[in-house]
C-alpha cells in the first residue's frame, strides 16, 4: 500500500470514528472495516489513474451499494421461497404471501 493511501485511509477512519452521526448513516447496513478494505483498494486504483487517492462521493456510494447487494444476495440464500409462495386452487400457479 501506498503512503499516500495509508494516509488518507487512517484519516478516514479517523473522521468516521470521530463523527457519530456520519458513521451511522454511513454503516448503518454495511460493515465499516469491510468498507475500508474496498476503499482502500478503490484509493489505490485512482493513485494509479489520477495520482491521488481520495475518493468520491460516487466511488463511495459505489461501495456502499455493491456492499450492500453482497449482503441482499447472502439474506436471499437463507429464505425458502417454498414458505413465501402457497397455491391456492389447485392447478394454478402459486400467489406470494407478502
């Protein structure tokens, strides 16, 4: 890793940390050192396309959204749909009981 990634990565931290309002809103739904790994990988890159590591506001909503359809997919895998579908008259499809 960079210095200059490490840098802003522990200032980052070190804002989120600091900031409570900012933290909840932000990680309200995702792991924050989850978050870091990715944004520090995202620094990375643009130190190797613009020489500076700081990210965007979209780069982090980026993130945060790919974060967050990761943690959408694993609460997928656990439902059962059979328990989510029932048939009602027999011989036709089944209605969701949402």
């Amino acid at each position: 890793m960079s210095v200059d990634v490490e840098i802003y990565i522990r200032n980052l931290k070190r804002f989120f940390n600091n900031d409570r309002e900012s933290r909840e809103e932000m990680f309200r739904h995702v792991d924050m050192e989850e978050f870091f790994i990715l944004a520090t990988e995202q620094a990375e890159q643009n130190i190797i396309e613009r020489g500076d590591p700081v990210l965007s506001r979209t780069q982090m909503s980026d993130i945060i959204a790919i974060m967050s359809f990761r943690n959408q997919e694993q609460y997928m895998d656990d439902i059962d749909i059979n328990k989510i579908f029932k048939t009602v008259v027999e011989g036709m499809p089944p209605i969701c009981l949402n």
